[in-house]
C-alpha cells in the first residue's frame, strides 16, 4: 500500500467531538488513558494528529482502507489507533454541532458514517460496521474550522464511532478519523396522567342534595288510647273490680233488709 510522504498542501481532524488521534495529542488530558498510553507506546505520532492521510483514493476508500485498520487508515505507525478496546475515551454528544479542525485550509468534501446497531468498541472496526449518514460538499472555514450541522441516524444510543472521510478536491489526499462517543437515548415521553374518576356512590353522593334544615320543630307523636285497644290484663283488672263493687252493694243491700225485718 502506497501513502503520501510529501508534504501534504491540507492537513486536519475532528476536534468536537475529538478524534482519537487529537486525544491522544499532547496537552490532552485523556492522553494518559490506556488505548491513548498503547498507542503512543505503538509508535504513534502524538503529534502529528492532523496527518492520517493516503494519496490518490479517488473515492476508493474500502479498496485502499483494509477492515479493521479503518483509524490508521493502514499507516504503520498510527495502527495503535486500531486498538479494540471499549476505554477509548468517548465524547458524550450534547448537540447536533460537530467541528472539524483544519490546521491547513483547502477546499474538499466531507463523509460521515455512524456505527450500526449492536457496535461493540471491543470488536476491530469493519466497512460493515459503518452506515453513511451526511456528505458535505466544499463547506466554508470558520475561525479555522469548518462546522457541520448533523442529523444522527435516530436508531443510535449508547457507545458508537464516528467516522470520517475528508477528501481533498485540489490536492491527492483523503484524511481518515475515528471518533468514538456516547449517545444519549431520546427523552422518554411522559405519560399524560389518567383522568380523575369518581365510583357511582361518591357520584351520588355529591349529586344528592342534602336536605335544607328547618327551624321549626316537628310534633313528636304521643300513643292514643283510643286508637290502641285495652290489654287482656287490663280488661281482667277492670273485670275484677267491677265485680268487687257489685259484691259490696249486694252486701250492702242485705244489711239494710235485715235490719229492717228485725
């Protein structure tokens, strides 16, 4: 495989989110990490961030860009940036804004691809792996920088790379950069609360009107004797003494015709 080794008329990496070359870069404070310490151990040019180019591509990326060498883009010395490994440092993505540092302008385009479902980080980055989800033709420089405005596939949460593509339109070179982050799930829609009901007896309740209160007294009903017939020892008694009093006066009237007789 034949790369580039004049010197390149464009040179450049994502900075936001962070390519894993530009961490690895000194000043970085994620440089001290472990795939950051092995590549750098592997030969990594820590310096030379800026640089993962290949001449005369054309366009012919998954021809010249072996699997699993996909971050080096097959360049010796950047193949610690191949390491499989989940503790790559990964940026957590807070916008749709991504930023792609360019220390040497030149006119060119731009290719983004985003892992696919069920990526694993521990597993060698394949051609397979990726989805192409943006191109950008010649976008203006801003403050040495060029921004991109990017929609997501909406199927991605959680750990994945992005990859990019910057193929130069007046110069032989096509620039490579791995960029592993953390994408955050979709706001959980809240559920709207379920309506208040009331059981048929609260219902009632609150629809039956309460009674107006009164002022003025109400009788309180006394038992009749007229209307309730004597008790069967009450007509005895009664009995009983009327036949006491016809007793005495049949008495009497004997005394009285006696005395009269003597």
């Amino acid at each position: 495989m034949m790369f580039s080794v004049v010197p390149a008329h464009a040179h450049g990496a994502p900075s936001d989110p962070a390519s894993r070359a530009y961490l690895c870069s000194p000043g970085q404070p994620t440089a001290s990490s472990p795939p950051c310490r092995g590549a750098i151990s592997a030969g990594l040019p820590s310096k030379e961030w800026d640089n993962i180019r290949l001449a005369d591509v054309a366009g012919r990326d998954a021809a010249r860009v072996p699997d699993g060498k996909l971050c080096s883009a097959g360049i010796p010395g950047y193949a610690g940036l191949d390491l499989p490994s989940a503790q790559w440092p990964a940026t957590k993505l807070k916008s749709t804004a991504f930023t792609y540092r360019a220390t040497i302008p030149h006119q060119g385009s731009f290719r983004f691809y985003a892992t696919r479902a069920g990526y694993s980080p521990a597993r060698p980055l394949r051609w397979a792996d990726l989805e192409q989800f943006l191109t950008v033709p010649s976008p203006p420089l801003v403050n040495g920088a060029y921004e991109f405005k990017v929609q997501l596939p909406k199927d991605r949460t959680g750990r994945h790379l992005i990859y990019t593509v910057w193929q130069n339109t007046d110069t032989p070179d096509t620039y490579y950069s791995c960029t592993d982050v953390e994408i955050a799930a979709p706001a959980a829609a809240q559920a709207p609360a379920p309506p208040q009901t009331r059981t048929p007896a609260a219902e009632t309740a609150s629809q039956k009107p309460s009674a107006p209160a009164s002022s003025i007294p109400r009788p309180v009903p006394v038992a009749s004797s007229a209307e309730q017939p004597p008790s069967t020892t009450t007509r005895f008694g009664m009995a009983a003494v009327v036949g006491a009093l016809g007793g005495l006066i049949a008495l009497g009237g004997i005394v009285l015709w006696r005395r009269r007789i003597l």
